[in-house]
C-alpha cells in the first residue's frame, strides 16, 4: 500500500500540488474501530471520487483517482478489473 508521502509525492509529479487534504480525507476510516484496511470500502471508489470533486474541487477529483487507483494496483487489481462504483460495488467485486 503506498504511504501518504508517496500519494502526495505522485501528485505533485502529475498534477503539480501533492494534495495532502484529498489524501488524508480517503484514509480518513483506517484507524477507525472495524474498518482498518477495509476503510478502502467507504471512499475507494467512483462516487467518493464525485465527493471528492465536490468537497475540493476538479483537480481534487484527479488526485483521488490516483489515489485510488495506486491502492487497487497494490492488490494486484489491474485496468481490466472493473473500478469500483460506490461501496456496495465494491465489496461486491471483492475488493473490501
């Protein structure tokens, strides 16, 4: 799993600011009783992409997909797994 450094570090080389806030609010539920590395489960996703876009703004949504798509590709998902579209999806697509 890539670290909050590493994230921010991704950012600035892509998008030209590390975007620390998008990356702390993804992870906010990792150190949450009965989420740990589950917490991907609640933000991971399309529509916390959408939320992101929202609570941040358009770039923000980019930086969170980057975000999430380093996590995924640390476990091993790949381009031609489905991306996940909300939590229900998933955990569904077995990725929670």
């Amino acid at each position: 799993m890539p670290s909050f450094e590493e994230h921010c570090c991704e950012c600035e080389r892509e998008l030209g600011t590390p975007f620390a806030k998008v990356h702390l609010w993804l992870d906010a539920y990792v150190g949450m009783t009965g989420y740990g590395m589950r917490h991907r489960r609640v933000r991971h996703h399309e529509a916390g992409i959408m939320e992101a876009t929202k609570l941040f703004g358009a770039d923000a949504g980019k930086a969170a997909r980057l975000h999430i798509l380093a996590d995924l590709k640390s476990e091993n998902w790949t381009d031609s797994d489905p991306f996940p579209q909300n939590e229900q999806h998933y955990v569904r697509i077995g990725l929670y």
